[in-house]
C-alpha cells in the first residue's frame, strides 16, 4: 500500500478527503443510478416476456445493454463531479 502511496505521490497525484456533504451527494448519485438501473431491467425482463422473435430480442437486449452503459456513466460523471467539487 505505501508502495502506491509513494507512486501517487511522485505522480503529483493529491490525496483530499471527502466532506460529509460530498459523502451524502455520492451516496445519492449512487442510489439514484442504483435504481435507475432496477428500473431499466424491470422494464427489460417485461419487454422480454412479450417478444418472441430472436430478432426483436436481441435487438431489445442492445438496447438494454447501451441504456445500462448510459446510466453506469451518468452516475459515473456525477460522482466524479461531486468529488471534484463542482456539484
């Protein structure tokens, strides 16, 4: 561990330490993207239920597969907003 430390640190790389508020934004931005994403499959697995054809499936599994990438990095960016201070 102190080997990364000092590499960090020879990097330029600074340590900040989050505020209580950062901490409470970052733990709503994770349950928003949490149930965002609950949301999503709950939507998917009914979609699911009423196509038959591989075709339409695979095509409503892209489109779950490109939304789940949409909203892991939503929150993604939100979070690396709120800890850069900037929300």
């Amino acid at each position: 561990m102190e080997r990364l430390h000092a590499a960090d640190r020879e990097a330029g790389v600074e340590e900040t330490t989050l505020t209580d508020s950062q901490k409470a934004a970052i733990a709503e931005a994770r349950s928003v993207g949490t149930s965002r994403l609950a949301e999503r499959e709950i939507l998917f697995k009914d979609a699911l239920r009423k196509v038959f054809e591989p075709s339409e499936r695979e095509k409503a599994e892209e489109e779950y597969r490109v939304d789940r990438s949409r909203i892991e990095a939503d929150r993604d960016r939100a979070i690396e907003r709120i800890r850069r201070g900037e929300s």
